[in-house]
C-alpha cells in the first residue's frame, strides 16, 4: 500500500504539542512529528503486539538487523554487516552516539539551520565544534538554497 501523502489529517483535534502550541495560521516547522497516517503493516504489527499483551523491553532480531543492512544496500550501495546495526532509542541519542563515535573533540559536525533544536548543543557535550550551513531563501530563483 502506497503512502497518501494528499491524505490531510487535522491534528489540531489530537493531543498533538506540535499543533497546539501555536495560533491556526502557525506551520509549526520545528519538530518531525509526522502528519502522515501510519502505514498499514505497522498497524498490523504493533496490533499484534498489543494482542499478545505483554510489553517489554526487546533485542533486535537478526531479521531486523539484516533488513536494515539491505536497505542501506539497496538505497546507497553501503556494504554492511548486519552486526554493526545498533539500534537507537531515538534520533538524538543516535545523532550524539554518531557524533560521539566519528568526532574527535576539536573536530566538528555541520548542521544546516534552522534545524530540531537538540542538534544546537551537541558540541557543548562532546567538545566538538558546531559549523552551520544556512538556509537562505534565494528570491532569484524563487527556492530555498544553503550556502
């Protein structure tokens, strides 16, 4: 089943801080929360977790690790051993472990502001040196660019 991304979901009705922090003329920009229906084979899975009914903490399976390893195949060409997969517990704590394994301090990592705002203090944690390459709308070719 294909993504409807034409699907419009009004999440001002849900309990969503993103869409409820800000006046309705607000595109509230600042965080990924998705806007986007959940596909249909992950609602199956998590269904079928919940009807089993015990939740706890789990390892990632080698089926997992391999998926992951032929997805970075098949969409970048990376050769990658299924064991060097590990698993995040979120895009912060994976965007500091990365930091943290490919950094030395003095070293630094380049984000392109305006960015998720945990992203602005990884350097002072690390001893690692924040670089920006900036958005800047280009009014000339009517997009927006980075310099």
């Amino acid at each position: 089943m294909k993504p409807n991304f034409d699907q419009v979901t009004d999440r001002r009705t849900s309990n969503s801080i993103k869409w409820n922090a800000y006046h309705q003329d607000t595109l509230p920009l600042w965080v990924a929360d998705m806007d986007f229906r959940v596909p249909e084979p992950i609602l199956q899975a998590l269904r079928g977790a919940l009807e089993h009914g015990i939740l706890g903490y789990e390892a990632p399976t080698p089926a997992l690790r391999q998926t992951v390893a032929d997805r970075m195949k098949n969409l970048y060409g990376w050769e990658i051993d299924p064991q060097s997969v590990v698993p995040i517990t979120g895009l912060v704590s994976g965007f500091y472990a990365a930091a943290g394994a490919l950094c030395q301090p003095g070293e630094g990592y380049l984000i392109q502001p305006p960015v998720y705002m945990p992203f602005n203090d990884i350097q002072k944690h690390l001893g690692i040196i924040r670089q920006e390459a900036p958005l800047q709308e280009d009014a000339n070719a009517g997009r927006i660019t980075y310099h």
